[in-house]
C-alpha cells in the first residue's frame, strides 16, 4: 500500500464515524430495538451519531468530579428544559479522543488534569499563570443554564459552572495592542490517542486552538467553565477549564485550556484551517446561513426523554442570545463572516 493511499483523507465535522462499519451496526441496533430507519424522523447522520452513542453505553461511568461552591444568579437561570446529566457528559465531541460521540467518555480518563497550569501572556500588562486549584477559587463561581448547539444541528441545555472570561482578562490588563485572544488546548499525545494517530483523531492540527475577536472574549455571556451540573467537568467535557460561547456554534468552545494569548492579529482556528469554506472564525449561529453540506434552519433537541428522545425546532439566531450579542456584529455580512 503507498503512502497515499494510507494517508487519512480530511475529515469534516460531520463524518463523526468510519461509515461503513457503522451503518452495519446502526441497522442491526435499530433491528434489535424494532425499529425501522424510516420511522425515526432523523437524518442518516443523526441517527450514527445517537446509536453510536448508544453503542458505548455499556462504558464505565464518567469520573464524577468533586462538588464545586457556587451561586445560582437570577440573570443566569431560566425554565429551559435540561438536557440531562447523562447525555451532557456521554455524548461529546473532543476528538483527542477519538471521533465517535461515545469516545471522550469513554477514553478522556486518561488525561491528567491536576496539576495543570494556565498561562495567559501575549499583548498584557500583567501576564498570569493560574494553578490547578486557582482556576475553581479565584473567581467567585456561577451555574449558567446556556443553550448550546453544536455545527452539526444537534443542540443541548447545559448547566455549566464557572466565571466570565472579562474578569481574568481584567486582571491581565490587555494592552492598546489586543485586538483577539486565542486559545489552546494542552499538547498531551502520551495522554491523547488522536493527537497521535491521525486516523483516531480526525486529520485535525493538535493542539486544537480557537480565538475570539476582544470584544466577544469581554461579553458577558463568555464564559470560562469549569463544572457542569453541579460538580468539577469531567474530563469527557474538557476539564479542567473550557470555553463556552453560547452564541457561537460548539466546537469554539474549545477544551483543556493550557494558554490564553492576546494578540494583535486574527488567531488561527483548528476547525478553520481543516475546512476554511465550511467553518468561519466567528461561527455564530444562524439559521439563516448553512453549511455547505446541510442546512442549520433547524436542529435535534437532546432532551430528557429516552434516549432516542430528540425534538426537531427552529434554529434561532445567535442561538437565542440575539437581544446581547447582535451590537457585536453590527454592520457585519454574516454571510461572508460566517
Ligand atoms: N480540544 C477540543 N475542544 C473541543 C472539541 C475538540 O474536539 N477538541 N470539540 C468541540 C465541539 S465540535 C463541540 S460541539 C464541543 C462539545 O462540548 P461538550 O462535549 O462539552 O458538549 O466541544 C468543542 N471543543
Ligand atoms: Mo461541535
């Protein structure tokens, strides 16, 4: 076999699994179950994605992370249905650990969180290095119940602990120069099998880096999040610090943070420079602009119910956070900043 033919070919978000094996085992779980592909109301993709999920459910419980301190603010809560504790932290997307929903649950025990060291440096008066025990105690902690949606149409309600990013970088003093902050996830191959192996990890560049321009990296709703339901994040959801951006699809919210860099010029971003035509920097959601290979008008709802409960609705701008964030992006053709 040459060397080319070897070579993994660049995979997309959406080709989560190797398709062939799995859509044998997709029809003999939905044999198994009595049901016919036809009577689920899910896309081919949708479908791979649960059973793939529910493929791995015999795998061991995630390690629950230790109860945090934190308060519940009126501002950040609210009656949307949760998604719960179970699917949040067993159907996940961290492809360090491999591409199937199933796999960072499944294999994320392996990396070592604690000790762990936040560096954040670049175009700062102060610059910091935050410890492991530093990232749950230096800022007073919040539970934020945010909607979350995923580029590939599936969407959650998560209740995630932790403290807006524009409190660190107050503390940093971004110099006149900042203009974005970029983000990297640790470099662990020993601990990271799809940093490794290109086929396990997707063809992606590790480490995985994001950015934001420093007015999205100062917005409220940004959040650095360190818990979910309650506890520490297990490592599966990207332990022991993350990024969440509830307007902007998944995969900016990037996992394992070990630095923050001000900078003057636009970051590079991981899923950006896998597919520059599919995935923009600024990744907001919209319903009105879709991806090149599905439409992102609506989205699958994983809910409460079994596990093949998944509810179909609009796609709203912005995620539902329109009203704070639009002023961001005034003036901006969200069509060619996608
Ligand atoms: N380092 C790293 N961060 C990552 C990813 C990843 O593969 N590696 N996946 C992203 C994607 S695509 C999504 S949808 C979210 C999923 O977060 P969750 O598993 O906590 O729901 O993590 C994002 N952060
Ligand atoms: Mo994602």
């Amino acid at each position: 076999m040459t060397e080319g033919a070897m070579k993994p070919k660049k995979l997309t978000e959406a080709d989560v699994t190797a398709e062939s094996v799995f859509l044998l085992q997709r029809r003999q779980v939905l044999k198994m179950l009595g049901i016919s592909a036809t009577a689920l109301s899910l896309s081919p993709s949708a479908q791979a994605d649960l059973l793939s999920w529910f493929k791995g459910h015999d795998r061991p419980p995630a390690p629950s992370g230790k109860p945090l301190d934190f308060t519940r603010p009126a501002e950040w809560q609210n009656s949307l249905t949760l998604t719960p504790e179970d699917k949040v932290t067993g159907y996940n997307n961290y492809y360090e650990f491999g591409l199937d929903k199933a796999d960072p649950a499944a294999n994320a025990g392996s990396l070592k969180t604690d000790p762990w060291t936040l560096t954040i440096n670049g175009e700062v008066a102060k610059p910091l290095t935050l410890d492991h025990d530093a990232l749950t105690k230096r800022f007073p902690l919040e539970e934020r119940i945010y909607r979350m949606r995923c580029v590939e149409a599936w969407s959650m309600v998560v209740p995630w602990i932790g403290f807006p990013l524009h409190k660190l970088l107050a503390q940093v003093e971004p110099t006149s120069n900042a203009k974005y902050v970029a983000f990297k996830t640790i470099y662990a191959p020993e601990q990271m099998p799809g940093q490794k192996d290109r086929f396990i990890g997707g063809g992606l560049e590790y480490p995985y880096v994001e950015g934001l321009r420093l007015d999205e990296a100062m917005h409220p709703l940004t959040m650095l999040t360190v818990g979910v339901y309650g506890k520490a994040l297990p490592p599966q959801n990207g332990a022991p610090i993350r990024l969440t951006v509830p307007w902007k699809y998944g995969f900016k919210g990037i996992k394992s943070i070990v630095s923050i860099t001000l900078t003057r010029e636009l970051p590079p971003t991981t899923w950006n420079l896998a597919a520059p035509n599919e995935y923009g920097f600024y990744a907001n959601v919209n319903p009105h602009v879709d991806h090149p290979r599905w439409s992102q008008a609506t989205e699958r709802f994983i809910g409460p119910g079994g596990l093949l409960d998944v509810k179909r609705q609009p796609t709203l701008l912005y995620n539902g956070y329109a009203e704070q964030v639009a002023p961001l992006y005034r003036g901006l053709n969200l069509r060619e900043y996608f």
